[in-house]
C-alpha cells in the first residue's frame, strides 16, 4: 500500500455526534465533496454499516467501489476495499475520533493504490484534497446539527 495522506480537525461536538454523522453514509453526498453516491449495501449487525458503495469524482480520480468497514464503539472505524473499482486497486483509511474538553479531534488517515499509472506527487495531492474536504465537510455538517 502506498504512503497515507493524513490529516486531523477539531470539532466542537462530543464522539458520539460526531462518529453519527460518518456513519450516515446516504447523506455524504451532502458534505463529503468528491462522494457523488453512497450505497449501505451490508447494513452489518450493529446498525453500522459494514459494506458500501461509493461513487466518486475527485478530478483525476473518478471510480466506482465498494468498501468494507471496521467500527470500534465511537472511537474509530477503518475502512479497506472489498470490490475494486475500475481505476482504484486499494483504498484504505480510517476517522481515529479523541474526545478533548467538550470537543472531538477528528484524525482522518487515507492511502489510494490506482490500477492506471499516476504520477506519485499527484495522487498524493488528490488524496489530500480528498482528506481535506472530508474534514472540512464533517466539521461543518456535525456543527451545523
């Protein structure tokens, strides 16, 4: 698996508001700006969803698969592919969520493996537009509730 992009934000929420909106997979189109669908295609045994469909736009990476996931109570949830899509080999990543004073520090980790070649500075550069929209957009959405 390639390098991760990572990245954290502070949100003026508590975990369990939090880790509700990232587990609200139907409304990331709303929030999530390169996520143009998601699916619950295996809703799991704890209500959590354990497979979804994704359709995304990131510029240069434009793909439709499948994740599986991986929850820890409202502390973290990881993610890897479980159907790969037409440009993406591996997509892994994971929310890692602190509870500081009131607030959540919000850690967002992503590495993407494509099928077609691309030069390393520019996948990183996508993962990390990807990373810092989806922070940005989890804050906004859980502050906004």
């Amino acid at each position: 698996m390639a390098d991760r992009t990572s990245s954290s934000i502070t949100v003026a929420a508590g975990r369990a508001r939090v880790m509700a909106v990232i587990s609200d997979f139907p409304a990331y189109p709303e929030w999530a700006g390169q996520v143009k669908s998601a699916e619950v295609v295996d809703p799991g045994d704890d209500g959590r969803a354990s497979r979804v469909r994704f359709v995304l736009d990131a510029g240069v990476i434009s793909d439709s698969y499948t994740l599986g996931y991986t929850w820890d109570d409202d502390s973290s949830v990881r993610w890897t592919v479980v159907e790969q899509g037409k440009m993406i080999a591996e997509l892994a990543g994971s929310y890692v969520l602190a509870e500081r004073d009131g607030s959540t520090e919000v850690t967002y980790e992503l590495a993407v493996d494509l099928k077609v070649p691309m030069i390393g500075m520019i996948r990183r550069k996508a993962e990390k537009v990807i990373v810092d929209t989806a922070l940005k957009g989890l804050k906004k959405r859980v502050e906004g509730r």
